[in-house]
C-alpha cells in the first residue's frame, strides 16, 4: 500500500519550515518493502539536455515497471523554477523527490521543505546536502577519461577552448578535474560560459570567434565541452571554416557526438547509460525513503565509457541503442 503522510503532519512541517525551525526532528520513514508503492515527483533539469534527460526516463521507466506513482516537472534550467517543484511536490505528500543536474545547495528552500515534511530528496549530479542524503555523480568521474586523453592527444601542450556551464553541478566537477589535470600542463585556456537553451549555438559561435584567432598550422588546438553539446556545435564551426587541426572532446555520449566521434568529427566523447544509472537509483529508492531524511550521505559513481574512433564501433555493439 502506498506511504501515506497525514494533512496535520504535512501542515506542522510546512509551519515548521516557514515560521522557525523550534526542535522536533523529521520523519525517518517506514522500513520499505519490495511491495511497497511510492509517489515520487521528479524535477527535471531541462527537456534540452539529453544527459539527464536519459537518467530521467530511464528511471521513470523503471518505476513505472514497479508499480510507482511519478509526476515531473520541467523548469528548463531555472533554478527558481526547479524550488517551486520541490514545493508543489511537498504539498502533494510525495515519499521521495528527485532532482536532476541543479546544484543541491542551489534549492535550499525547497529542500528544507521537504525535509521538514520528512521527504528525502535524491539528486541526478546535484551532489549531497542537508535532505539530500544520495547523490548520482557524473561531473568529475565523467570528465576524467576524456581529460587524460586530450592531454595524451596533445602533448600537453597547445591551446584549449572550454565550453563550461556554472549553473549545472555536473559541468562544475568536470570543469574541476579538468583543471586539475591541466596544472603540470603548457596548455593554455580560453573559457566561455554556455546557456541553455541555446547550448549548440553559442558553442558554435564561441568556436567560431576562437578559430579566427588561433589559425591553422600553430600550437595544437583542442575544444573541450563540459557536456556533447556545444561540442557539437563546436563541430559545425569547424566544418564552416574547412578546419581539420582541432580536437573537440565532449562529455554525455549523446547519438549526435557518437556519430561525430565515429565520422572522426570528434576524437572522443564519456558515455554513462542511461539505462543502467536510472535503474541504479530505482533499487536504493525504496531503501532512501525508508531510511528518511537524516539518512547518511552516499555519492553513487557511474560506470564510464570513453568512445574513441579506436573503440566506437565496438561500443556500438556493446550498447546499439545508443543511435536509435
């Protein structure tokens, strides 16, 4: 039967959380069962990005397939928004809220609401927080495959064009371990922040801008994307210009950057499925309710694909859906 919270207990966390917190602790949940039925909402990060978008559905999938109750929400990278979410879904007595690819501590608000009603908040690469007691990592881990061979490709030297994204936690630890990468390095860095929506566009014509003023026949040359799409807009650049002396590197395995990768328009992308991560959080969710929202922090690490025109098409036989 599904997890129910009273209306009093919802309006005295509510109270709680608006008026001052005066002691009183959360809900720790009920010990879950494989029987048990859930109502769990889901804040998206933005139907443009295809990186969480994949562990979105994959885990709305696999609820559904055990019997779960979801509704989701999508704020389209609006951080205000994404509160908002959190909040409905509060009003709603939900037993688990997942949030994707914003920044945990971004959403305090909402985050402590749920956790005054006692609903533990599990975060797609937000990273953990006071109420966010699970976090699915792929910002540095993802990073660091494609990170160690763009030096390798390199040399270590040359000139690299990032295209980062500060709002998105995932792009932060890429961005991180990028760097830290680069410190024994001689490579120098130009670094422009992309929007989204919009993402492939402006990595077009920051790649563009960059082009013009790194010409052909100087330092080794690479464009870096913290996620595949402004990598491939970064692509549409070089193709404008009839350059072939730059390597674009990107992060999210999505069809469009596996197809580049296999063209050899791309030297290489980190794919993490999907399916398997969206699954992975669909077997600790009866275990996160249960265990509420003082349950203690845990970061689940993806397993990370590097596709290179060296392995593309035997990781195409390993996962073919990835181009459908």
């Amino acid at each position: 039967m599904k997890r129910k919270r009273s209306a009093l207990a919802l309006t005295a966390a509510l109270m709680t959380t608006l008026v001052t917190a005066c002691g009183g602790g959360a809900e720790t949940g009920a010990k879950a069962s494989a029987g048990d039925s859930y109502s769990i909402g889901v804040v998206r990060f933005a139907s443009s990005d295809p990186g969480s978008e994949g562990i979105v559905q994959s885990y709305l999938a696999a609820a559904k397939e055990r019997g779960w109750e979801t509704s989701s929400v999508d704020p389209q990278g609006a951080a205000g928004q994404a509160v908002g979410a959190i909040s409905n879904f509060v009003q709603k007595q939900v037993d688990l809220i997942v949030v994707a690819v914003f920044p945990s501590d971004a959403l305090a608000a909402g985050i402590k609401a749920a956790k005054s009603a006692g609903i533990p908040v599990v975060s797609i690469g937000g990273g953990t927080t006071d109420g966010v007691p699970v976090s699915l990592d792929f910002g540095r881990s993802n990073a660091k495959p494609l990170t160690e061979q763009m030096v390798k490709d390199t040399g270590g030297k040359g000139d690299l064009l990032v295209l980062g994204f500060t709002p998105g936690l995932p792009c932060v630890g890429r961005e991180e371990e990028l760097k830290a990468q680069l410190k024994e390095t001689d490579i120098k860095v130009t670094r422009k922040e992309v929007p989204i929506p919009g993402q492939v566009e402006a990595g077009t014509e920051f790649a563009q801008a960059w082009l013009a003023s790194h010409p052909k026949g100087s330092r080794p040359l690479a464009i870096w994307g913290c996620f595949d799409d402004p990598a491939i807009g970064a692509v549409s650049a070089l193709r404008q210009t009839g350059r072939d002396d730059v390597l674009v590197y990107g992060i999210n395995g999505t069809p469009a950057a596996v197809k580049a990768v296999k063209g050899g328009d791309m030297r290489a992308t980190a794919y993490v499925d999907p399916a398997t991560e969206g699954k992975r959080l669909a077997d600790v969710t009866p275990d996160v309710i249960a265990a509420g929202t003082d349950a203690k922090e845990r970061t689940l690490l993806p397993d990370v694909h590097a596709v290179t025109p060296a392995n593309v098409d035997d990781f195409l036989k390993k996962f073919p859906g990835v181009l459908r």
